[in-house]
C-alpha cells in the first residue's frame, strides 16, 4: 500500500495527532511512516500502532505521499532541514505541516522550496482530543492542503485559521492557556480547602466546575458575562466572591499574562 503520512517526531504531540488519525480510520497503519530517534519510543510505536519505523528523516519525505508532518523540537529544525536539503522530489510533492514554535514560514520555505506548507500551533489537550489548533498557509498552499490540515487537527480537537502575524498571539492565548487554566483550578482547590474542605473533594469540584463551565459556554453559545450574570444573586455569595476578583485584579493579570506570553513569543521568533 502506498504510503501517505509521514510523522517526523514521535513525541507527545506527534504520538496524540497519529493515534486519532489511526482511531479514526483518515489514515490505515500500512500508510504511515514515522521517524524517531530513541529506540524505546520506536519500539513503543511500532507495538502500539503496528506503522513503519526509521530513524531516517530522508526516507520519510521520500516515501510519503500526501502529508509529512514536522513535530521535532525548534532546536533541532536547521539540522533536519540541511539533512534534507539535498533530496529531490519528482514524482510527488507532499504538504508539510509543522507545529515548531516559533519557526516562520518564510524559514520553512527556504529549507522546503516549492513545497506547499502550513504552520500550525496545537496546544496540549490536543492530546486528549480536546485541542485548540490554530493554522496558517504557506505560499503554495491550495484548497485541498487547507482541507488536509483541518482533517488532520479535528481529529484532536477545535481548528482556526488566522495570518502568521497572529500566531504570538495564539501561543499566548491558547497555546499557554492550559498553564494559566491549571493555576486557576489549582487556586480553586486551594480556596476550598481554606475553606475547610478536604483536599480530595475540593480538586474534584474545582476541575469539575472548570470543565462544566466551559462545556456549557461552549455549547449554550452564551456569552461568559451573561453566564456570570445569572450566577450573581443581588446580595449574595458570588457577587462576594466576583468583587473579591476585581479586587485583586484577576481580571487585569489573565489579560497581561496573554500579552506577556505573546511578546515572549515574539522575542524567540527573532
């Protein structure tokens, strides 16, 4: 069987997109190819999901069809891109979808000339299907590759696309945002226990009521101040509480912590 799907990295992230590609059935095992360097994580893949394993980069552009995706550290991209520097595609010309933060696409570019590419910026509950993907195209991208990468990234979650000029942004707001998310419900407990709740109760109604709350935002369609509204009694206990946020500028510190993470972006794009 032809091979279609080339994964460069089996890490976390490349390991979360490829086994609900498998699950899903968009790619079969027989179709894939995925290099990776530790011989205990090759292993690992290859019993798990029963696909090619090579430690060569080459072969992986070389033989796969439709798709070679890029989920390496930043780090390590000059290296692989002047390993493949010199390989000549002639009968087929793959997309490449790489998720490296923080590399442009006109870096891209350079190191795959000709070749349509999207630069992606997933974050982690992509790894429980439950990410927030946001995409943007290259120069020689057509419809069908900007389908390809949203199949790709619905198997792991919610996709968007936006310009490249927006992508410090994205890794500040939802690519960080699970950092911020954590400390939130981590607070939460912490306020409940200070409150006289023991520790186990008061983590399970903090994430519970992190996740309910975003499942109900998300499906109800409402606006978050509309649900605060309705939750806020005149006189009564959440008004107490919101007034107590203000206070200390919960508000204002989420917002600078976004802003913060986006100009940190920046600087490590340069």
């Amino acid at each position: 069987m032809t091979t279609k799907f080339g994964l460069i990295g089996g890490g976390v992230m490349g390991e979360a997109l490829l086994s609900r590609l498998i699950a899903r059935a968009i790619y079969q095992p027989s179709e894939v190819i995925v290099s990776e360097p530790q011989p205990a994580r090759q292993a690992f893949l290859q019993q798990q999901y029963n696909v090619t394993i090579t430690t060569d980069n080459s072969l992986v552009f070389q033989q796969a069809e439709e798709v070679i995706f890029l989920a390496v550290k930043p780090q390590v991209f000059s290296a692989i891109a002047q390993e493949l520097a010199d390989i000549i595609l002639t009968e087929h010309s793959p997309l490449v979808v790489s998720i490296l933060a923080g590399v442009s696409l006109e870096q891209l570019e350079a190191a795959f000339p000709g070749l349509p590419i999207i630069r992606a910026m997933p974050n982690t509950p992509a790894t429980v299907g439950a990410g927030m993907t946001a995409i943007c195209l290259g120069a020689y991208t057509h419809a069908k590759h900007q389908q390809i990468a949203r199949q790709l990234f619905s198997a792991v979650g919610e996709v968007v696309e936006v310009s490249e000029s927006l992508m410090d942004a994205v890794t500040g707001l939802s690519g960080s945002g699970p950092a911020y998310v954590s400390i939130l419900v981590e607070a939460l407990a912490d306020g409940g226990v200070a409150s006289g709740l023991p520790r186990g109760i008061a983590n399970q109604l903090a994430l519970q009521t992190v996740l309910g709350t975003a499942q109900l935002l998300h499906e109800s369609k409402m606006h978050p101040a509309e649900l605060k509204d309705r939750v806020t009694s005149p006189g009564g206990t959440t008004i107490a509480g919101i007034s107590q946020l203000e206070k200390a500028g919960f508000r204002s510190a989420l917002i600078e912590a976004v802003k913060a993470a986006t100009l940190r972006s920046q600087e490590l794009g340069k």
